[in-house]
C-alpha cells in the first residue's frame, strides 16, 4: 500500500489527524488566497478599463482593525489546533485498550545508523534491521536514537516524523488501522547515502505478527561439517560460513548461533527472510545479493561495507550461506 502521495493518504488515526490539521490549514490559506487574489484581480481589471488614477482613499479605521483582528484570530485557531494535535500524538495512553498492557513499556528500539536502521523488540529480544513489523491496530511505544549523526524517522502515512539523535532517546507511537507494507524514510539529511536509508513497517494480524516474533527468536540451523554425501548447496553453504569467518565478516555482523557478534553492521541472524537489502536498495534474491557482495560501493557509494574483491567461487559459496540464514 505503498500510495502516491503517502501523506495524503493517512493509515493510523496519527496520521489522520495530521492530514486533518494539513487540510484545515490547506483551506483556510487557500480562501485567504482567492479573496487576496479575488480583490487584486478586480483591482487590476477596473483601473484597466477606466484608464485614469481610481478615487484615493486615506485610512479606515474599520477597515485596519478588521485586518488585524482577523489574522490575529486566524492565527490563534492554528496555534490552538496545532498544539492540541502535538498534545495528543505525545500523549502517553495508561494502558491498550483491553486494559492489560502498561504501554509506557518499550516495545520497539530503533537506532539510526548511516545508512540503515537496527530495529531491536527489548521484549521478545528480537534485533532486525531496515524492516519493522507491528500488528495492526495496536499502539507500539518506540524509542528512536542514533548511533552517528542525527537522522530522522518517518512513515508519512502513519504519523509524525521524530529526530533519531545521538545520545539522546526521543519517543513516538506506531499503529496502522489497515493491514499493509508502509514506506519509512530518513527525513534529516545525513550524508552522501541519506537518499537510501530506507525502511518499510510491515502492519500484520495480531497472529502474523507472533509468528514473526517466533520465527525470529527461532535459532537458526548452521550448516555443519558435512558428509561426503550431502547436497552440493549444502556443501556450498557450508564453505560460505567458513568463508564469511575468513573474510572477517564478523568484525561488523552477529549471526546467532556463531562467534560472529559485531554490531557495526545489521544482524544478519534471519537474513534470508528480509525482503530488501541495503536498506531498500534493491530486492533481496540471490542475483542481487550476489551483486551487493561483489561490490556494495558500486550499489551505495559511501556505505560502510568495504569491497572485499571476492572472486566468483567465494561470492556463490557466501550467497549459499547467506541464504539459509531464514
Ligand atoms: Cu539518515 Cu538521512
């Protein structure tokens, strides 16, 4: 559901309240618009057909106080509406709707990095990168940081954007009334990739949702030292985590289950199951992962996965590997 324009098309009651103030604002300008405009146009017109200076007129005091009154009330009604909505949106509910859960307990940590972002559920333990997944119509307590500069997290059809910050935690709600994929971007310039720091927030039934927490928690199977009787992708896997330890791939990621427990670079414990790579550069299939390994700079100039020059039989064995990482 990924529409057009996003921010005109609201999918929480956050962002509905947003698109409402957004067009009561839009309205209110736009009549101000055509009466401004409205009157020079007929100004414009009448001196043209009379062809002599108009009748000048010096001062009315009824005239200036409603010109002031007028904007001052206008003003004071955005303020109004304004601070009511951004009081709202920060609100902190006691507790869900069934009454059972604290919700000032964080269910969501984000942390900006250049150019992704780790998405960590404290709850369940879960560490996933660039892909959020909630359940629909439910009210997540996310807590947005950064880990370098300052980025900004945004899913313009489910709310307000928040600062992730360095050193700093600032907190937001996340709910969708619709079941659906919604695009999330970086919103605050942070360097030469800040165009692809993307992420999606996937918005599942309450079941799907555990599923996907369970799936993720699920270790998953390495492959092994292998008889001489497994399959030839098994024994290519099996070379491409050997060679993943060789090629110091660890010095950056975690994979669960092995030595590798870096965090410079996204967790790539359920790699397999993401849908994107690089935060949203290109799909993630094996054709494409092939190429981001062979060369992530020529995909995302800048990003901070080095080009490790892996000849052909490498890059088919880490792809293998990559690829059971479900
Ligand atoms: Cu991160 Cu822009």
């Amino acid at each position: 559901m990924n529409s057009v324009i996003p921010v005109l098309d609201p999918a929480s009651p956050q962002a509905e309240a947003i698109n409402d103030l957004f067009l009561q604002v839009l309205l209110i300008s736009a009549i101000i618009f055509a009466i401004v405009a409205g009157l020079i146009l007929i100004a414009i017109s009448r001196g043209r057909r009379k062809q002599t200076l108009p009748e000048q007129d010096f001062g009315s005091e009824k005239t200036e106080i409603a010109w002031m009154v007028g904007p001052v009330i206008i003003v004071i009604w955005l303020v109004a509406i304004s601070a009511n909505l951004v009081i709202t949106l920060n609100a902190i509910p006691k507790a869900d709707p069934d009454g059972k859960t604290d919700l000032s307990e964080i269910d969501l940590i984000v942390t900006g990095h250049q150019w992704w972002w780790e998405v960590e559920y404290p709850k369940s333990g879960v560490i996933s990168a660039n892909e959020i997944y909630i359940p629909v119509g439910k009210k997540l307590r996310v807590q947005i940081s950064s880990d370098d500069v300052i980025h900004c997290f945004w899913v313009a059809q489910l709310g307000r954007k928040i600062d992730a910050i360095p050193g700093r935690e600032n907190y937001i709600w996340l709910e969708a009334s619709e079941p659906g994929s919604y695009q999330g971007r970086c919103s605050e310039y942070c360097g030469a990739q800040h165009a692809w720091m993307n992420f999606k927030v996937y918005a599942v039934s309450n079941e799907e949702y555990e599923q996907w927490l369970a799936s993720e928690n699920k270790a998953v199977a390495q492959p092994k030292l292998l008889s001489p009787l497994a399959s030839a992708d098994e024994q290519l896997a099996f070379a491409g985590k050997q060679f993943f330890f060789q090629a110091t791939c660890q010095q950056c990621h975690t994979i669960e289950g092995t030595p590798a427990k870096a965090r410079i670079g996204p967790d790539l414990t359920h790699f397999a199951s993401r849908k994107e790579i690089g935060a949203g550069v290109i799909e993630n299939s094996s054709e494409n992962l092939a190429l981001w390994l062979k060369d992530p700079q020529a995909l995302k100039p800048g990003c901070k996965m080095p080009n490790f020059k892996l000849n052909e039989e490498h890059l088919k064995q880490l792809v293998a590997y990559l690829e059971t990482l479900e």
